[in-house]
C-alpha cells in the first residue's frame, strides 16, 4: 500500500492546483472473495483512468482482520484501508450498510462513492464539478418525468411509518459526497433510518432509507446523468454499456457472461486485469465477454453484430461433421451443399456414360 500521507496534504483549491479525485469503496468480505475481488478491479480501472487518484477502502472489522493475516490484490491498488468497528453486525451485508451509511463522518474533503460492481469506462473527475450536497442518478436510469417509485416501496414505507412516495427516487450505487453540513445531516437521518429499517425488517437494503432521508430533508441533490451510473444486467438496458463512464453491474448476484464477470474470473485467476477484453467491449458498445451471444448482442442494440454472429453460427453448424451411431464422423458438405458450386467437384449423374466418352 502507498503512503497516503502526501496525497492528504493537498494544496487548498484557492491555491489553483486541483486536487486529485477522491473515490471511497465499501467492502465487507471474507477475505479474497468474490466482493474483493469485484471491488479491486474496479479501482484498477479507476487508476488506469485517474493514476493520481487518492482509493480509500473502509472496512468492518472482521474484513480488516482477515486482510492483516493475508494479503490482497485490493490492498496494492488502494491507497489506504480504513477499519471501522461496526459492533459485529451478524452478516457481512448488514456491516457493509452500516458502513456506507455513515462514510461521511469518517471521511474528510469531498468523495466519490463507488459500489464494488460499478466500474469506471473512463475518465470521471467531471462529478466534482457540481455544487450540490449530494450527486445521484435517478434509479433504473428512468426520467424525471416519470415519477419512478419502486412498485414494492409504498407497503415498505409505510410499513416503517415513512412518507411516500420519496421522489425523485435515487440509486445509491455511485453517489458524490461533498463535505458541507447538509452532506453530515443527511448522512445521519440516513443512518438513522437505515437502522430502524433493519431492526424492523431484518432487510440489510440502504436505498429506501437514503431516498426516505433526501424527502424528509429536502436536502438538495444533484441529478447525474445517466452514463456516470449506468444500470446493466442481462435483460435491463444493458445497450447503456456503449457511451457509460461508469457502468453499474447488478452483481450482488453473480451474472456470468458479462465483461465484470470476466474480469473478476480473469483477475482469480491470472492475477491481472484482462485490459484487451476490456477493450474490445469498449470498442465494440456492449457489456458481453467474449464477442456475446448473438441475442445478448441484439438486446444491447449492437443488431449487426448480432445479426453476423448468428450466421457465422449457423455456417459453423452446418460445416460440423455428423456423428454416426456407432461414433464415428461424416461430412456434411455433399449432404447440404451438393448444388453449391465449388463446395466439392461435381460427380457425373450416368457413370457408365461418362466411362463410354
């Protein structure tokens, strides 16, 4: 780990010299899992992005414990691991929220705050541009117009005794922090109402006490758009991915195929980001490892790709020899292309004709 002493010790922004971004990750795991590891190749990407941007980690204390006895990948990438005592929450998920709704207290100077499944396509310094408290995309990258409020939220909510509905509805994925007084304000109601909603619920969720806490308060909010927290699963928008600065995996279940999948196995197994897939589904404007499959391709509105991926398929498939019975193999070019010239030579329809000329 680098010493994070100078990059702390910044200039003052009246000085004229911009400070590096800060970006803060939440991790609660057990050890090098799935968590880290998701987590570490998010901010290796940040760090190809932004080299001098200063990486906090907090950690609860059964997560930092397990760190000090055997070192990560995550750990060399980050400047700084931040342990936290969380009173030994029963699941890792529920010190994870604890955590994350109380990042504000612990940390100093302005943050970007990233889920570990939210990865950085590119630069995103221009977040601190806003003057707001508070920065969030609206949830489900939905319009404002649309008055978005989660079917299963009014019974929550009132369930809670919460006001409803909390619009605008944010997600709580990517959020920029800045340190003002309305920030500590509604990182404490935020807390507050997430642990009232656990003890009641037993449900470790952050976000529908955050957005009961931007109501409540009225604190002001700064709507980002839509590529700096761009939602992609397999059938939600996943066309997205193509202009997304950062593009927000719902991985809290594991989705395979998609290149944060890849890059997590890569990285467990290689010890390296896999920067050419990377690249490739950058280049190409889709979220799928390994070219995609030709319906993945299609719903991320990549439709030529798509359409060229399902005859390449369908050409290889008709090529493949068959198998007999008995295990053997045959051919299927004279059976499938006998009229196709220049497939194979054409065999004379009378042989004994052909021996009499």
């Amino acid at each position: 780990m680098r010493d994070s002493a100078g990059e702390l010790r910044l200039p003052a922004r009246s000085m004229g010299v911009p400070r590096p971004i800060r970006v803060c990750y939440v991790v609660s795991a057990t050890g090098w899992d799935r968590f880290a590891q998701m987590a570490c190749v998010s901010a290796s990407l940040l760090r190809r992005w932004h080299p001098d941007a200063h990486i906090t980690v907090l950690a609860d204390e059964v997560t930092h414990a397990t760190w000090e006895r055997q070192r990560n990948g995550l750990i060399e990438v980050v400047d700084e691991v931040v342990c936290a005592e969380t009173g030994r929450l029963p699941t890792a998920a529920h010190r994870n929220r604890f955590l994350k709704t109380t990042m504000r207290q612990r940390l100093r100077g302005d943050f970007v705050y990233l889920d570990a499944d939210a990865i950085p396509l590119g630069p995103i310094d221009q977040l601190l541009h806003q003057t707001e408290p508070l920065g969030a995309a609206l949830e489900q990258n939905t319009k404002l117009e649309h008055h978005f409020f989660p079917s299963d939220m009014p019974g929550f909510y009132e369930g809670l005794g919460w006001r409803h509905p909390a619009l605008p509805y944010f997600n709580a994925g990517v959020l920029v922090v800045r340190d003002c007084p309305e920030a500590y304000d509604l990182f404490e109601r935020w807390h507050s109402k997430w642990q009232q909603s656990s003890s009641r619920t037993g449900r470790h969720q952050d976000q529908p006490a955050m957005n009961s806490a931007i109501f409540d308060s009225g604190c002001r909010v700064c709507i980002l758009d839509s590529s700096f927290n761009s939602m992609i699963s397999y059938f939600f928008k996943p066309w997205l991915f193509r202009g997304a600065r950062i593009a927000h995996f719902f991985a809290a279940n594991v989705i395979e195929g998609t290149i944060l999948d890849h890059l997590v196995k890569h990285l467990a197994d290689a010890n390296e980001i896999d920067w050419l897939a990377l690249d490739a589904c950058r280049r190409q404007g889709h979220p799928w490892a390994n070219g995609g499959e030709p319906w993945q391709l299609w719903r991320s509105r990549n439709h030529v790709r798509a359409l060229w991926r399902k005859i390449e398929r369908i050409v290889t498939a008709r090529r493949a020899p068959a198998q007999r019975s008995d295990g053997t193999f045959e051919s299927r070019t004279p059976q499938h292309f006998a009229d196709v010239p220049g497939i194979h030579e054409r065999q004379p329809t009378n042989p004994e004709r052909q021996n009499i000329a």
